[in-house]
C-alpha cells in the first residue's frame, strides 16, 4: 500500500472514531433513557468506575499471519475508548489445522502479539486470553489431544506474555487454559470451552475457583469460555458448537452468582438470559460474522464495552459496530433465540445490577 493511501486510511480512521464517539454517548443515551427500569440510568458519557471491553474470533484464514481490517479499527476504537482491560473470549490465531507446522504456528503468535496484544499492553491496557478452538482446541481422541502441538504452542506464548499481562492470578496452575484473576472491584474464571467437552474435573475445579476466599462479595464476577451454553447463531446450531450438556454448568454458575458468562464462537453480538444465568455473546472482531437464530441478517463485526459503577453496582454495556462504529441498537435483535435440540435464550436488556 502506498504511504499516502495508508495516511489517508490512518487519517479517516481517526476521524470516524472519534465522531463515533460522539454520536455513541447520544445512542446510547437514547437507548438507555428507553431500557432502564432497575435504577436510575448513570448518564452515558460518564465513565464506569471500572471499564471492560470484551472482544472475541480475531483469526483470519487458517494459518494466516493477518488480520482483517475490522481489528484495526476495533484496535483504534479501543484506544478512544480506553478500557482498563481487555477480556478475549479466544480465536486469536488460526489454528486446528493438522498439517499447520510448528513454525507457522509460532508465526501467528508472534504477529497477534505485534498486531494485537503489545498495542494494547503498550496503552497500559492488560488483557484476559480464553483459548479458542483456532487457538488450542481441547478436542481429544481416546486420551490424547488432537491439536496437541497447538495447545503447547499457545501455553508456550501465554506463558512469556503472563508477566507482561497487569493481572493478579488466583489460581493459574493450568494457565492460559483454565484460571481464576483478581483485579479490584473483579473477579474473573477462564474455563476451557475450546471445544465442546468441559468435563466433570474442569466444572469441579470451577466450583472451587468460585468459592476462592480471594473473590469478595462485592466483585463483578465473570466467567469467560470460548463456546457458547446454547445456540446463538445460524450454522453453530448443531452439536460440538456448543458446550454439551451446559445444564449443570448453567445451574454451577448460578448458585455461585456469576454475574455474567462471556463467550464468543458464535460471531454474533447477543446479550441473553438462560434459565436466569445472564450471557453474552460477543461478536467478531475479525472476519466470519453470522446470522442469528430465525434472522436473515449477518451481525456486524463488533466489540462490547462494559462500563460498572460500583457504588450503584450497575453496568452498562455498549456494543460498537466495527463497521458503522456506532452502538448496534438492542431493539434490532430478536427477543428470543431457538436453535433445535437447545435451550431457547431470551434477550436481556444491557442495563443491569450486578452482584443481585
Ligand atoms: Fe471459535
């Protein structure tokens, strides 16, 4: 790309960010003057006392070093905004590709860490990683990992970058794939849902992250897995797109008031309620957007922010288009979502009491 062209993408980038920015705190204003009914609305260009942003399914084609431009806007979008961290539900790199070598795959790490995560570590802005089945798929044959080499890969990137990340490990003795982080005012537990298994040993060790001394009642608490408790959207409503038999998992989550499960997989932005467990399903940031359940509409690649006021213990959560870099209007998602052979997922407003 000639430099001039690159100035002129740079320039036009800027300026759309930040009109973006002007006109989401006037959406999101109307929005919330339309959905409150908990508490009294905090005005939507105030900033929470504590800032998340949720991004999810970065990768490109498999074994590609690149990255669509939707994550370099939503990685400019992010240094308008200015989180205090990032939570990225998995699919950074494209893996779960057999005949992907050992060089390809330490390729595609080092290019998310100079494309993605040094960017935003060089901001001051920490992230929480979730594996992803591009990332380090748990899928098994008989006892052994089919994507073995690319789970050591990833443990073996996520270990240099651990120190780097600003977080304070509760319990990380199988990290980046399942471990608890403590951040004040929050409380987070990666489980490993980079397939669809999540095994009887990894919903006990959930309990037990749950139950940490070191969580305190006044925490936001958030588990983040890559796949989904049900089905979100067209084309992943089928079997090994969704964590199997979530029954247990969702009643788990439940009796330790976890304030929200956070997953990506799906590309597709939904705010849920199942069996009265609160879900996210995060957009792409990258490429492959989908169509929800019963719409005949791809989702906008997106990224969500979370905004927590924590003396009211209120959220606001604001979802950015990466194309239109506005908020995606929650009226303009269907208020419930069935997939055959899962449990239906009804819409929940994105104004909300934390900690209830
Ligand atoms: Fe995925």
């Amino acid at each position: 790309m000639k430099a001039s062209r690159r100035l002129f993408l740079q320039l036009f980038v800027t300026t759309a960010v930040s009109r973006c920015l002007l006109d989401a705190v006037q959406a999101t204003s109307q929005q919330t003057a339309a959905n409150y009914t908990a508490f009294e609305s905090p005005t939507a260009s105030e900033r929470g006392d504590l800032r998340l942003a949720l991004i999810s399914d970065l990768n490109g084609p498999y074994g590609s070093t690149r990255y669509s431009p939707t994550v370099a806007t939503g990685l400019d979008l992010l240094s308008e905004l200015k989180p205090d961290l990032v939570l990225c539900a998995g699919d950074m790199v494209a893996g779960q590709k057999l005949s992907l070598t050992d060089f390809q795959l330490e390729a595609m790490w080092n290019s998310f860490q100079s494309a993605v995560l040094n960017p935003l570590l060089q901001k001051g802005i920490g992230m929480i990683p979730a594996m992803g089945n591009h990332d380090a798929s748990s899928q098994t044959t008989g006892s052994r990992y089919v994507f073995a080499r690319e789970r050591h890969q990833a443990e073996t990137f996520w270990g240099r970058q651990k120190s780097r990340l600003g977080l304070e490990f509760i319990d990380a003795n199988q990290y980046p794939f399942q471990f608890s982080v403590k951040q004040p005012g929050l409380f987070v537990v990666v489980i490993d849902a980079s397939s669809a298994t999540v095994d009887q040993g990894q919903q006990r060790w959930l309990e037990q992250a749950l139950a940490s001394k070191s969580r305190s009642p006044d925490d936001f608490c958030v588990v983040m897995g890559h796949l989904p408790l049900t089905a979100i959207s067209v084309g992943r409503d089928r079997a090994g797109e969704c964590i199997e038999d979530a029954t247990k998992l969702t009643d788990l989550m439940q009796q330790h008031h976890v304030d929200l499960y956070l997953s990506g997989h799906h590309h597709a932005w939904y705010p849920g309620e199942l069996k009265g467990q609160r879900v996210l399903s995060l957009g792409a940031m990258g490429n492959g957007p989908r169509r929800l359940l019963g719409t005949q509409r791809t989702s906008d690649p997106s990224l969500t922010l979370l905004d927590l006021f924590q003396d009211k213990k209120a959220v606001r959560e604001t979802t950015f288009s990466l194309k239109t870099l506005e908020p995606i209007r929650l009226d303009s998602l269907p208020k419930q979502l069935s997939g055959k052979s899962f449990p239906t997922l009804d819409r929940r407003d994105i104004h909300w009491s934390y900690g209830t």
